[in-house]
C-alpha cells in the first residue's frame, strides 16, 4: 500500500457526509485534469464517477439502449452487465495484430449479420490497452475500427483502465478513440488498474463534448442514482489525490509497471519455449497463452477444452488460470489468461521488495513460482514431443 494514499484515505474516514451519486467537485475536477494531461480535455459536466468501471458499463449500456458488440476475446465482466439488462452481446473476431479490438471487416459484417436477423447493435465495447490479451491496438488498426464503426452509426465506449500499464511508453504507440472520433466516444477508466488498490472501487466516465454527450451524461447519472451508485467518501479523497497525480503516485505506477512488465516477460518466455503460443505482453498483468500445440499432452491429462484447462493449470500452479472462454473465447480452444500478480503475491515485505529490486524474477518467491511454471509447461512440451510420430 503506498502510504501516502493510505494517509489520504485515513484523513476522510470520518467524513459523515456521502459523495454525491456522479462524484463531487474535487473529484470530478480532478479526472479532468487526469484527461486534460493525456491530451482529451474533458469540460464541466462531461465527466462522472462511480464505484468501479462495471456501474458505469451498466449504466452507458442501460443509457446507450440496443445490442453491444465486443471483441473475441475480451475483459471477462463486460459481456455478463449487457446480458443482466437482456441485451444480447455479439463477440467479434479480433485482427491478428492484437487484441482489444474488433477486426473492422468482421465488425461491418457481424453488424449485418445482426441487422439482417432484427438485432439493433448500437454499442461497441473496446479497449486499446487489453485485458485479457496484454496487447496494444496500432493507431492504424484501430483507425480503420473507429471508421468501420461511425460509419455503421455505432456508439463506442473505450475501457482505458490499463492505460497507464503500457510496459515500454517509448516504443509502444497507444493512442485512444477518443482522439479519432470525440463525438461518439465514451472513455471509461477503472482507477484499481493502475492508481488505487483493487479494493477501494472507483472509476471515471469521460463523454464526448457534444449534445448527445450531455444527454447520455443525464441519462447515466439517472441510472446511478436509481442504483445509488456512489463512490464511498474516503475512496474518493483517495481517487482525486490519486488522479491528480504527484510523485509518490506517479513514482509507484512506474515502478509497478516496470516490475509486471518484467514478470509478464518471462512469462511469454516460458510459455513460447513449451511450444505454446502468446501476443508478447506490451501493457497490463497478464498473459493470453494459447496451448493448442499441445493438445495431445494435455488430451493425455483429460484436458480438452479450456475449462479442463483452467481446472488442472489452477491446480498444478496453486492459482488461478482462467480459461479463454471466461473472457468470450471458444470454449474448445485451449487459451488461458496467466496473471503476473500471482506469480509475485507474499507478505507485504515481500511485495515491497517486488517494486524495488532491479532483477524481481531472482527473488526466492518468485522464482520459485516462475520455476513452477516452467516445469508443468516443460512436462507437457516433453510430453508432446513423445506424441510426435517419428520423421
């Protein structure tokens, strides 16, 4: 816990009053200058607040009406939010660049497909910086999807909760939708993916400097209070320190960022030397290994799908490796999402000593971890190799 967060927070602990539903001033004041920073100004009354990205995913898809369209594979909570209201989800194949994103081709025909059956898509949900596959969606790629999806007269809503995550800032181009197309682009940040603890909720709403911005503003607000949506006073004295961004935040994001960027590295190694495959990691906590290579191997263990496969590599690893079709994947593909925060959980001493080592993966308790890994994916590679007819 950074402890100048944990001051902040203590501070307002004893606030009686609550924070009203949408945020108060000082937060709100606050995300937009985060915005303004990163070069999407938000102006008075186009911003909001929430307790946790997916009130606000509800309340834009109660807002927004008709079907919503996600990518294949996507983050495993926005899809169950649309289905609680009954709107049907579409999930679209992503192009081979990267994930996050649909593959515009697939997008303008899936929003046919749709409409020639009665469906009303009206909602796309992307991210540029992804969970579950740690990729980043090139400008260009992600050009031809906003240009796919205004033409189509769809709304987008763009979840940047790992905006802050990206692994090398100065090799890896993120530029945002918002920036393509402001008119019809929501931006949501969940603020657990890089500046608060995953248990103080809080997320803000950007949407776009425009009538129909102000009227999806009203609406979502009306949904909040219905849902009496509010960020706990504490939690959010904490997010408007967190978003205004001093150094010791911005010195702790950095150095978290470095250390997950190092684990997910070796992660991708170990999966890639087992003869898995895996998009290198370029943002987040996470890796999307795809194992089909070694089906037989697996097949040999009674795995076959990827709930088999989350079922024995969350056993053998002591923790959890959902399975691709948690996140809207095939259910027979053999994906699983590996997350770098398990390989370095421990005491609080030693997470601390995580954030300040130079080399991370030589620690005890993650090596030791990492070293685990190694060799459940190793046996399955020598496994499949003796499954191997001879040449």
């Amino acid at each position: 816990m950074l402890p100048e967060l944990a001051a902040v927070l203590a501070r307002a602990a004893g606030r009686a009053e609550g924070e009203p539903v949408g945020g108060g001033p000082a937060l709100l004041d606050a995300a937009r200058g985060y915005w303004s920073r990163r070069g999407v100004p938000a102006g008075p009354g186009r911003v909001a607040a929430g307790p946790g990205a997916p009130s606000l995913l509800l309340a834009l898809t109660a807002a927004l009406g008709g079907d919503v369209l996600v990518p294949r594979p996507c983050a495993a909570w926005w899809g169950p939010y649309a289905r609680l209201l009954g709107r049907p989800v579409f999930h679209v194949a992503t192009p081979a660049e990267c994930g996050g994103v649909p593959d515009p081709f697939a997008l303008l025909e899936t929003v046919r497909r749709v409409r020639d059956e009665g469906g009303d898509p009206r909602l796309l949900v992307l991210s540029v910086a992804d969970d579950p596959t740690a990729t980043v969606a090139p400008p260009e790629v992600l050009h031809e999807v906003v240009e796919a999806a205004a033409g189509e007269g769809l709304h987008l809503v763009s979840d940047e909760t790992w905006r802050d995550t990206v692994h090398s800032p100065h090799e890896t181009v993120l530029v945002g939708p918002a920036e393509m197309l402001p008119e019809r682009v929501t931006v949501v940040s969940d603020l657990a993916g890089a500046l608060l603890p995953a248990g103080w909720p809080a997320a803000v709403v950007r949407f776009p400097a425009s009538a129909a911005g102000d009227d999806l503003h009203a609406r979502v607000l009306d949904v909040l209070t219905a849902l009496d949506a509010r960020v706990a006073a504490p939690v959010a004295a904490a997010a408007a320190y967190a978003l205004a961004e001093p150094e010791p935040v911005t010195a702790r994001v950095a150095a978290a960022v470095r250390l997950h960027a190092r684990v997910a590295e070796a992660l991708h190694s170990a999966v890639v030397a087992a003869g898995g495959m895996a998009r290198p990691p370029r943002a987040g906590r996470h890796l999307y290994a795809d194992l089909s290579p070694l089906r037989e191997a697996l097949a040999a263990h009674g795995v076959t799908d990827a709930q088999e496969l989350e079922d024995f590599l969350s056993a053998r690893l002591g923790m959890p490796a959902p399975g691709g079709h948690r996140f809207g994947d095939d259910l027979g593909a053999l994906r699983v999402r590996l997350s770098t925060g398990m390989l370095l959980d421990g005491t609080d001493a030693q997470r601390t000593e995580c954030l300040t080592s130079p080399t991370p993966w030589e620690l005890p308790h993650v090596q030791r971890a990492l070293a685990l890994l190694r060799s459940v994916l190793d046996d399955l590679r020598d496994d499949a190799q003796r499954w191997e007819p001879p040449r």
